[in-house]
C-alpha cells in the first residue's frame, strides 16, 4: 500500500524550483521555518474567528499544504546548499510544535465553545 512517503521525492520534485530561486535570492532555511511559524499563528488567529463563522476553518487545510511545502523547502535549501546547522535543527523541530499548538488549540477553543453553547 502506498503512503504519503512514497510521494515525498515527487512532492521535492516539484518543488526545486522554487529552492533554487529562493536560493539565488539569498533566503535561508530559518527564514522560510519563521515564514511557516508565523503564518501558523496568523492563521489560528484566523480561525478563532470560527465561533461566529465556521467558514474560516477553511483555511486550515490549505495553511497546512502550504506548511508541509515550507518544511519541504527549508530542509532542501539546508540539505542542497550545505547551510545545515544546530541551531536550524532546533529551530526546525521547536517551529514545528508552536505551529501545531497555535493551528490545534484554536481548534480545542472553537470546540468547547461549541459544546457551552
């Protein structure tokens, strides 16, 4: 059976051109992790205004294809372009837990004020 892993090169395929221009630009690995980080926060700031207008938890799932597109593209400009580091790990892996805490606890929020009223 195939999995989401099985599309991964696919997916980077897809995607090098995008590394390749943002590398000619200058742009750096913990450039495109913050983009992603405070995009996360824009968008669960977004979705607690779901409480009066479910329509906005919309754009959950295409934050979150954008999101899987910016940790595809920040490794590969680390990986490529040899701008690994410690601190792009940390910031990596810390960016990903804040952004999934600030996407699910509006979630969380917008569902107990469901279920109160």
């Amino acid at each position: 059976m195939a999995s989401v892993y099985d599309l991964k090169p696919k997916f980077q395929q897809l995607l090098q051109p995008s590394v390749l221009l943002l590398h000619r630009f200058g742009v750096m690995p913990n450039q495109v992790t913050m983009i992603a980080l405070l995009g996360s926060f824009i968008v669960g700031i977004l979705c607690l205004q779901s409480v009066n207008n479910r329509a906005w938890l919309l754009i959950i799932p295409t934050w979150l294809f954008i999101r899987m597109a910016l940790n595809a593209i920040d490794g590969m400009l680390a990986r490529d372009y040899s701008l690994k580091s410690i601190e792009g790990a940390i910031l990596n892996e810390l960016g990903d837990v804040l952004s999934d805490t600030a996407l699910y606890l509006p979630l969380f929020i917008v569902n107990i004020d469901m279920l109160i009223n």
